[in-house]
C-alpha cells in the first residue's frame, strides 16, 4: 500500500477517534514521509535480526558439529555405541539447537576431559569460582577453585560498627 494512502487511513482514523482534539488542532497529521520512514526502520530492524538469526544457527551448528566429531572419536568410532545415538537424535527436532545440546551431552558423558576446553560458558568460570554457590561448573562440570574469604574475627566488626 503507498505511504500517502496509509497516511490519509491514519489521519482518517485519528479525526473520527479524537474529532475535538484533531479540529482544535491538538493532533499531529501523520505525513507520508512519517509512514515511509516507520517502514525503513521496521525494514531495517528485520534484516538485522535475520542476520542474527543466521549468524546464531551458523554457530551452533558449528559447536554440534565440532562436538559430534570429539565423540565419535571418544568412542573410536565404534558405531555399535553410535548408531543408537543417531537414531535418538533423529526423534528431536530439526532446529540446530537440539543437536548442540545433544551433541554437548554425549560429550559430557564419553569425553568429560575435552569439556572445560569447548565450554560455552568458559568466559563465567573466574566469576562463578569467586561465589561459593558454584563449586563447579554447571554446563561442564569442571570444578571451579573457590577460596573462601578469611572472615574477620568477630571483635573487628563490632569496632567496626561502632
Ligand atoms: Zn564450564
């Protein structure tokens, strides 16, 4: 539809919601250059997030293929071990991120010591190490150093606060 009709629609709409305000001259008229500048960012705003998409999928696939390889080499390709797995892949879903998630946990389970090294959550390990909620990693399972903080004795924090 051409950006003036649209404009003309919205103006049309506005003075028959809003008669007092549009004839006392409180509402705007929407212009034809309002309406094709809405549409250039909407345009834009789309092909931005189909490039994040695309960009998104490119690299978990990448991950569950580099994940597929480390196990099938886990178990040296053995494929009495790997035809039931491929056969329970095939049940999930298309979506690459079954296949990562699948791929992630065969790995945990044949080849845990390749796991820190390929952990997406690697960039958290210092920070969750710092908290002793995390005394490992919850995606890997590596065991994150934690050293807990000396407490101050007791006495201090009273002089502290006072
Ligand atoms: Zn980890």
């Amino acid at each position: 539809m051409k950006a003036s009709t649209v404009a003309k629609q919205k103006n049309n709409r506005l003075r028959k919601r809003y008669p007092l305000l549009w004839w006392g001259g409180l509402i705007e008229p929407v212009t034809a250059e309002q309406v094709e500048e809405k549409r250039r960012f909407h345009i834009a705003k789309q092909a931005e997030s189909e490039e994040r998409w695309v960009k998104f999928h490119a690299d978990v696939l990448r991950r569950a293929h580099e994940y597929m390889t480390i196990v099938i080499e886990a178990v040296d390709e053995d494929w009495r071990t790997l035809q039931p797995m491929f056969d329970q892949l095939r049940k999930y879903p298309a979506a690459p991120v079954y296949a990562s998630t699948f791929w992630w946990r065969k790995l945990l389970e044949y080849a845990p010591a390749e796991a820190p090294r390929l952990c997406p959550n690697k960039q958290f390990h210092e920070a969750w190490g710092a908290l002793s909620a995390h005394r490992q990693c919850p995606t890997c399972k590596v065991a994150l150093n934690y050293v807990p903080k000396p407490t101050p004795p007791r006495q201090l924090i009273i002089e502290g606060i006072l």
